[in-house]
C-alpha cells in the first residue's frame, strides 16, 4: 500500500470521528517524539500521534499514525551500502470500542508499510468487568497479513500469516494491590527468514532459511503496588517459548514517586535473557536444512535502564489546556553480545 | 543469574494467578482513591507501550503479552 493511500485512510477515519455526535469527556490527543540510536550505527526518529476521542458516553474512537525515519544504516545494510541506506515505516490503525452493559467490546485494525515490507491487521477484543468491577477478564484476537520482500529484489513479494489470541485477569486485591494474570498464544505461516543477514555457511555468506511455521507462548503476571508516601510499585514478568525452541525470561522493575502532585518521577529496570532457536549456531557445515545469522534468535542476555519524569502543571503547558502533560523519558539498553541502545522520548498529552 | 531470576519470576506467577483465581476480594467505590491513579494502572500509556515493544522485537527473539499484535515489521 502506498504511502498517499495510507494518508488518506487515516484522514477519512478521522473525519469519521468528527462527523459524529459527540460527547466530550475524556478526549485526549498524545502527541510524542522518540530517538533511538544503537551501536550498529542506527539511528531512528519516530514522530507518533495518538488520537482518543468519545462518540457517545458508550463508545470511543481511537485512531494513531506513526512514522520511523531511520536515518543511518544498520551493519546488515552497510555490507552492500558503505555509504549508508535510509528507509521510512508509516504505521497507522484505528479502533473503535463500545459498551454494552459491563462488557466492552472493540473492533480496529492497523497497517503498516515500508520498503520491503507491508503489512495488515485485523484486530477485535473484549473485556468485562465482574466482582463490582473488583475482577476483569479479557480477551482478543487478531489476524494480519504481512508480505516481506526478498530484498534487494522489489518485485519477490512473499506472504505471510500471523494468527494471535490472548486471555487475561486482573483482579484488585485490597485498595493498594491490583494483580494481572495473562496467556497469549500466536501462530505465524509462511516466509520468515530475514532477508537482511547472511548466515557463513561452507565458507560462503547465505541469505539464510528459517521454519516457515512458528507457534509462540506467552505468559504474562503483573503488579501493580501502592505504597506510603505517593509511591508505587511495578512488577512485571513475561515467560515465552515458541517452536522453535526459543526461551525467554523478562522481569521488569518500576518504581514511581509524585513529588507534590504535578511531578511523577519513575526509575525502571528490565532484564532479559534468551535462548537461541534450535537451528542457529555461529556458521555452518554440510547441508544445513535451516539456518540463519539473525541477531534476534542467538542466545544473549541484556539488560535496560530507564528514567521517566512527568509534569502536570496547573495551569496547563506551553499555554495548552488545563490537564496537559509534559513526559520525558531516557532508556538504555546493553546486550552481552556487545549491543547498545539509548532511547529519548518526549511527549505531550493534551486532553481536549 | 538466569535461573535466579527465572524461579523468582516463576515465584511471582504463581501468586499472582493464586490471586487472581480467589477472585474474591471485593474493594468499595469509595476505596479506590489509590487503585485510579495512572500509577496503579495496566499500560495506561498505549503509545509508550506501543512504541517500547516495537523497538524491543526489533532486537529480540520473543514478543507478545501485552495483548493482541498489529503485522509487525521488516526490521533489519
């Protein structure tokens, strides 16, 4: 899909939005800018709008348009392009969401689109509460359908199909303690193997072959902790195993304090581990069936830091309404394998 | 390290699926004060989440638990 027709969508769903009789109460508009720039020499800025706005006391518009201009080349790209390689990817979905007695229902869908690669979803979920709102189960599905392309070609456009479903619990313990419990399951068909890095096979470098299924676990707890003196605790833990013998561990720490009200500072820290998929190894011999030299299924351990503040003025900021407010957040990310990343994100929140 | 972090982690599953399996706490309107601050909430910043695990499938193997997925990306 074009670049001008993904506009046009976005601009028709919005106006759609605004055709329709309205009842403002929580609207808000998120605006935030993110950089991203890691020790391959990549650097990607990503500017994204967000756009919440109530139809009715019942039911609820969404629509957000992102864009990743990556402004350097990775050393995937540097092998064939010394002198660097730029690309854009244009992201936009949709959601709406209606109520029906305490269950809420939601039906949306998002594209996606860059150079060698594009992509399509479908997206219905619902949640309701039960227990006088102390116990809420929800549940989604999603169905997309995505078309790499056998790069450096333009014209070998593979398909592939990604089928993902997830159930979840949150339950409120006591009037400081919330709890969420979850299991998401995922099946991607098709061409999977990246197209992008050459795996050292007999002393020659190969586009690699990766399974053309794959069927990913998930399970996710969470909690969320007040504490005395305006503080909360974040715990969050992600166990993943898929089939092709990928494990994975991620524990996620965040601590948060309001200074006074208007400030909410929170230090974060997330570590990660992983396995590599049963087929990787560091080169190859023979006639390997699969085999691959892509970063993301090596073995490797990592950990990221990360420094989030968030001012609500009073009187509103930068002379916007009442209510806006202000994030700022630094990340940083360190691999055992070497790898690092900063991230920088900015944003503002403007209730309309 | 790891298999520290993975009996812990297994360690907090379980009580939060215990937890959430009594289902029988039941909290009043006019306790909530607390449990309504962005704070105490699941991903109460859509965007961030969006952006943070899109960057984070970019570099890793695994993805997924935050709910349902869009189509992904090219990543290189």
């Amino acid at each position: 899909m074009g670049a001008s027709k993904l506009r046009l969508g976005v601009f028709a769903i919005a106006a759609l939005g605004g055709s329709v009789g309205l009842i403002r109460a929580q609207n808000n508009i998120s605006l935030q800018f993110h950089a991203f720039q890691d020790t391959r020499g990549v650097t990607v800025l990503t500017p994204d709008v967000d756009l919440n706005r109530d139809l009715t006391d019942r039911s609820s518009l969404r629509v957000k348009f992102g864009v990743d201009a990556i402004t350097s080349a990775s050393d995937s790209c540097v092998r064939c392009h010394p002198g660097g390689e730029y690309d854009r990817r244009i992201t936009a979905s949709a959601a709406l969401t209606q109520k029906v007695g305490a269950t809420k229902f939601s039906i949306g869908g998002e594209v996606g689109d860059e150079h060698w690669y594009g992509s399509k979803a479908l997206i219905a979920s619902a949640s309701r509460d039960l227990n006088g709102a102390n116990t809420t189960i929800a549940g989604g599905f999603s169905y997309a359908v995505n078309h790499p392309v056998r790069h450096p070609s333009d014209d070998q456009i593979e398909r592939q199909t990604a089928k993902n479903g997830y159930l979840s619990v949150t339950q409120t313990l006591s009037p400081t303690t919330a709890v969420q419990a979850g299991y998401e399951i995922a099946r991607i068909d098709g061409f999977q193997t990246n197209v992008f890095l050459r795996a050292h096979v007999n002393d020659e470098f190969l586009v690699g072959n990766s399974p053309d299924t794959r069927t990913r676990h998930t399970i996710m707890a969470r909690l969320r902790q007040a504490l005395p003196a305006d503080t909360f605790l974040e715990v969050d833990y992600r166990r993943y195993h898929d089939t092709w013998q990928l494990d994975s561990n991620a524990l996620t720490l965040g601590l948060s304090h309001r200074f006074g009200g208007p400030v909410l500072a929170t230090l974060g820290y997330r570590f990660y581990d992983q396995s590599g998929v049963f087929f990787y190894q560091p080169s190859y011999t023979g006639s390997p069936r699969y085999f691959t030299a892509d970063f993301r299924l090596i073995p490797f351990d990592s950990g990221l830091y990360s420094g989030r503040l968030e001012v609500t003025p009073k009187n509103g900021v930068l002379g916007l309404a009442t209510g806006t407010a202000l994030m700022l957040e630094y990340e940083r990310y360190r691999a055992d394998t070497g790898f690092q990343a900063a991230i920088f994100s900015a944003g503002l929140r403007i209730p309309f | 390290m790891t298999r520290f972090v993975a009996r812990c982690s297994l360690l907090i599953v379980f009580c939060a699926a215990a937890a959430s399996l009594a289902g029988c706490a039941t909290v009043q309107p006019w306790q909530r004060g607390r449990l309504s601050d962005r704070c105490m909430q699941f991903d109460p910043d859509t965007g961030r989440v969006s952006y943070m695990t899109h960057w984070q499938e970019s570099r890793e193997g695994s993805s997924g638990g935050f709910g349902v997925q869009g189509g992904g990306c090219g990543c290189k």
